[in-house]
C-alpha cells in the first residue's frame, strides 16, 4: 500500500504545519474604509421609508367546531361514519341469517336477553 516510513512522513507533517502556522498568522479582516464603503452603498441601494407602517390586519376569527371537523379527519372521516351507521342499522333492524345461531344463545325466542348467567363465575372464583 504505502512503501514510505514513519520518518518521512514526520518530515511532511513538520512541512506542513509550517504552511499552517503561516496561515494563522495572517490578517484576512477587512479594512475600516472597505467596510464603510459597503455600508454606505448598502444603505443607499434600500428604498426610503414613507411615513408609519400600515396597521396589522386583526387574526381570523377561529371557529372550534370547524377544527375540531378538520381535526376528525373532515368529510371524508364523517362519509365514513354514515355508511357505518347504515350499515349497522340495516343489519340490526333485519340481521342476516347467518347471525341467528349467534343471536339465539343470547337472545329467547321473544327477542328480549336471557339471564346475565353467561358463564358461570364459581369457575373464576377459586378460593384457596
């Protein structure tokens, strides 16, 4: 890879940080007269100020309902909702025949629920 030794490459780094003491030792600031020279075309290239600025116009006036509709996820979140809501009411109102056998444990033949004995709680009770 590299066939030179470690004293040449001492050589080049002592070769090197002269240039880099050389490099901080010189003054690259601008003069007081160039710096004036620049202000002073800087000030007259900007236009000239004309009376009072204008008033700021009064913020909008915020609506919490619109934001909290935007912040649901607006018309697209509310379609979404109302097909929902049909769907389910279409479903409860005549279920399919496929839910009966799900219904029929829950619900008597008068369509009021059975007992609240769903499952029996002596087995999740276990003293011991």
């Amino acid at each position: 890879m590299n066939d030179r030794k470690g004293t040449d490459m001492a050589t080049d780094e002592a070769g090197l940080e002269a240039f880099f003491a050389a490099a901080r030792q010189q003054n690259d600031a601008p003069s007081e007269a160039l710096m004036t020279a620049i202000l002073g075309d800087a000030l007259a290239a900007q236009p000239a100020r004309r009376g009072l600025p204008m008033a700021a116009s009064p913020a909008p006036r915020r609506w919490a309902m619109r934001d909290l509709w935007q912040g649901l996820g607006g018309w697209q979140t509310a379609a979404v909702l109302g097909v929902s809501l049909a769907i389910g009411g279409v479903l409860g109102y005549t279920p399919p025949s496929a839910l009966e056998p799900l219904t029929a444990g829950v619900l008597d033949g008068t369509g009021m629920l059975q007992s609240a004995d769903y499952y029996m709680l002596d087995d999740m009770l276990a003293e011991g």
